[in-house]
C-alpha cells in the first residue's frame, strides 16, 4: 500500500521504530497474541499525534499499548495500528511533592523513585506490574490504594488530536474503570500528589508486601496479573477456589495453583486456551454461587482464521 509505505518513510525519518506484523505477545506480559498490523513505538508526544492523525487519514482503527500486564491478544491479532508506549516514553520529574511521569514507564518503578525521595502514596503500586498509562486508564490498585487517591492532573491526546490537561475528578473513576477508553483518550503524562513519608517505613512495608507477594502468586510464569474484578463483599479467587478450579489446564493454560485468580502462561499457551478457562470460571461459580464473574484483563483482537 501508499499509504503504509509512506507511514514507514515519515516515522523512520522521525526516529519513531515502525513495523508491520509485528506479534504482539513480545508486549504482553502473558506473552500471548498475534500481530499487529501495524506497530508503531514514538518517542515524543509529536510523533503520537502524528501517528493518530495519519491513521485517521487511511481509515486505521488505533490501539494503544503499555506494558501489555492487563491484556490479552487474540491469536489473530490487531487489526489497523497499535501504537507503543513504552520505555522511550518513561520521563519522570519531581516538584516538591508531586511526581510527573510520561505514560510508558512502569508504575511500580514511578513509586520506587518517589519512596526514594521520601514520598509517600504510591507504595500499593510497587506490585503493580503495567504502565503508568494502563494504571490510570483502569484506576489499578492493590493493598487498599488506588490510583484515584493520589493522581492529580492527567495529560491526554483526544481524537480530535488535541493534548489536554485536565484534574483527575473529570476521569470519573471507579472500581478499575476510568472513563479514558470511552472517550478514546490516549494518557500521555500524569502527575500524582504525595506527602513526604520516610523512605525505611515505606521500603519495609512494601518489603512486607513482596515476601506475601512470592508466597500466594504465580510470579515464575508469565501472567496478566488478577483476571477477575472481585465481586462486591467477596473474593474472585475464593469463588474460583471453592468452585474446585485450582489448576484446571486448557491447552498450555492453567488456573493457578497458588492464587486462582490467576491464569498462567505455561509455555505455549494461547489466547484460546485462556479464554476457554475464562468461561469456565465464569459459569462453574455463576452455577454454583450465583456471582457473575467480570473479567478485569481487557481482550482485544480477532481470532485466528485457519486456513
């Protein structure tokens, strides 16, 4: 195509990395999915809205991906463009106490640089494996935090391609909901609030955290993090568990024996055979509790035509 020869000559010219049927399982962390048609991996803000405005122009529906932790590819992959934001995209500044960082660098390395620095609020996200971008589209949290209580402004590129700041009460957050993928927001920058705190309490109290951390989660296999939001007053894995699912396999998936709100990746494993133990949680504690499971990770994709 014209087009897609004339994209790949503009971002090489601009130092962005552009490819084509690049799989997208290299930027999951559950190390599934097929090929984006189109990948792109801009520098600055400039080459996002470049990359936005052309794919507009050529009819390309536009993903956006982070660090790939609350997401599974189908095996087909991505249709149209998935623009990366990732480690090109991770600058980190301080004012006094309040912490600016691009959207592509890891949330959890954001919050170690601010404990650091004797800043306090952002400790629950040193277990959050995703990207500061992908914590504030789904308002992540853990140990009782959120990204909610401590996020102050957010800086977004619109679908009109326009690059607005705006405070953190326009999002309208929820229990891992924010309304940036509705609106068809890309997060470029957010700027969190904190309070000075001392660096030894909050390094032994994440410490503490890890050490429970090792012991109830499948860290040695790759994971997408909690599937399950948990249902209001219980657990998405204690459900899973009295449902009798714990280590239940489909292919190279399996619900993990250690936490079973977790679906690992045992080698080979394919969105299929994930989405296949998905459903199956789904329905053995909607049969047997009564509580619908909602997924957390987010499936985009198509599935794979076998030809």
């Amino acid at each position: 195509m014209k087009e897609t020869d004339a994209l790949a000559e503009m971002f090489a010219d601009a130092g962005a990395r552009i490819c084509f049927d690049e799989p997208m399982a290299r930027l999951t962390t559950w190390r599934i999915g097929g090929p984006a048609d189109i990948l792109v991996e801009p520098v600055d803000v400039e080459q996002v809205r470049a990359a936005v405005s052309v794919a507009k122009q050529i009819d390309l529906p536009v993903f956006t991906v982070g660090r790939g932790s609350n997401l599974l590819v189908r095996d087909g992959g991505v249709r149209g463009m998935v623009i990366h934001l990732g480690d090109a995209f991770s600058r980190l500044e301080i004012s006094g106490d309040r912490l600016r960082v691009q959207a592509g660098r890891a949330v959890m390395s954001a919050a170690f640089v601010a404990m650091r620095q004797g800043l306090s609020g952002l400790e629950f996200a040193t277990l959050i494996p995703g990207s500061v971008g992908g914590a504030v589209t789904m308002n992540a949290g853990a140990h009782g935090g959120e990204i909610k209580d401590v996020l102050s402004t957010v800086t977004v590129l619109t679908q009109t391609h326009e690059v607005l700041t705006m405070p953190a009460s326009e999002l309208s957050f929820a229990y891992r909901h924010s309304k940036v993928p509705e609106c068809g927001w890309i997060v470029l920058e957010a700027e969190f609030q904190l309070v000075p705190g001392d660096p030894e309490q909050m390094q032994e109290k994440v410490r503490a955290w890890g050490r429970k951390r090792q012991q109830t989660q499948p860290l040695s296999y790759p994971n997408c993090g909690s599937v399950f939001r948990n249902p209001p007053g219980d657990h998405a894995a204690r459900l899973i568990e009295a449902a009798g699912l714990k280590g239940a396999r489909v292919g190279q998936a399996a619900i993990s024996d250690l936490h079973a709100n977790f679906i690992v990746n045992l080698g080979e494993a394919r969105a299929t055979d994930v989405l296949a133990l998905i459903q199956r949680a789904k329905d053995a504690v909607e049969a047997q509790f009564g509580v619908r499971l909602q997924t957390e990770v987010r499936v985009v994709g198509e599935d794979e035509t076998r030809r």
